[in-house]
C-alpha cells in the first residue's frame, strides 16, 4: 500500500512539474463557504510567495447540528496553469479547531479543542478583473478524543479579491 501511494504521488508531482504557472496576484481576500456536514465560512487570505507558490491562510465559523466551531487553517499551495485563467493547486496544510457542544449526550464536556493535517486540492479561475473563484476538496484528519480522531472531506467555493 505504501509503495502505491509513493508511485502514484511520484507520478504526480512529475506530471505537474511540467505544467507552465500563470501569474497570480500577491495579495487575495475573500470568502470559503461550506464544511463536510453543515455549514461554514471561513475569511480566506492568500499570500503569493512567487509565480508558483502561495500561502492560504483561514479563519472560520462552522455551524453544525450538535455544536459549532471556530477553525483556523494554514495551507501551501503549488499552482499550475490549465488554460488561460484556469489554475489548478494542490498542497499540504492543518490547523486548530476550537468546539463549543450544544449536545451534552456527545461530550461532557461544553468545549474542546483539536488539531488536524490537512490535504488540498482544487480548481480556480483568475478573470482578468481582481477577481478569483475556487472550488477545493480539503480532506482532513482531526487529533483529539475518540469523536474526532476520523476523516473529514472539507468541500469548499471561494470568491477572493486580489490586490
């Protein structure tokens, strides 16, 4: 199993290096709407380290049926030109998530705090006014007690303005 995944991201990261960046703006702030179960929005800023590399930092609300949360990612992104506008990326990152329980039978507990690795994987278009939509699939595993210690897919549409 371990070997699959190392030819398969082998493979990968071949394929993508021979893809052609586009130019991006070093500056980007917007909006992330949507979570894995429920509804979240989280303010989105994304730093340009160079014409292939950004910086995407999140701090969010999340709103589901037994509690809601507050949670803070940081990811690395590699972008890569499709066409034009078009991008994809794709990067490592995690974060630190912040619960209060509306639910008592869940968790003793009102609240708790965990940390998760993040994975992330998207497709955006830049037009050629300051304005950038994305929409990434961000899996992520949780550390903390046994409710959260699972994977989550984190399903998301951004709209950023860049500057």
């Amino acid at each position: 199993m371990i070997k699959r995944i190392f030819i398969i991201t082998t493979f990968l990261l071949g394929a993508v290096s021979t893809i052609q960046s586009q130019e991006f703006s070093k500056h980007a702030l917007g909006l992330r709407l949507g979570d894995n179960d429920g509804f979240g929005i989280e303010v989105s800023y994304q730093l340009g380290l160079n014409s292939e590399n950004r910086l995407e930092f999140d701090l969010g609300w999340r709103d589901e049926r037994y509690f809601n949360a507050i949670k803070m990612a940081g990811i690395y992104q590699w972008v890569f030109n499709l066409d034009k506008g078009f991008n994809w990326y794709v990067g490592p990152g995690g974060g630190l998530i912040f619960v209060d329980y509306d639910n008592d039978t869940i968790k003793g507990d009102d609240s708790d705090a965990f940390v998760f690795i993040a994975g992330d994987i998207g497709i955006e278009y830049n037009f050629d006014i300051p304005l950038l939509i994305s929409l990434d699939l961000r899996p992520e595993i949780a550390f903390g007690d046994n409710h959260h210690d699972d994977l989550d897919f984190d399903i998301g549409i951004g709209i950023r303005y860049q500057f």
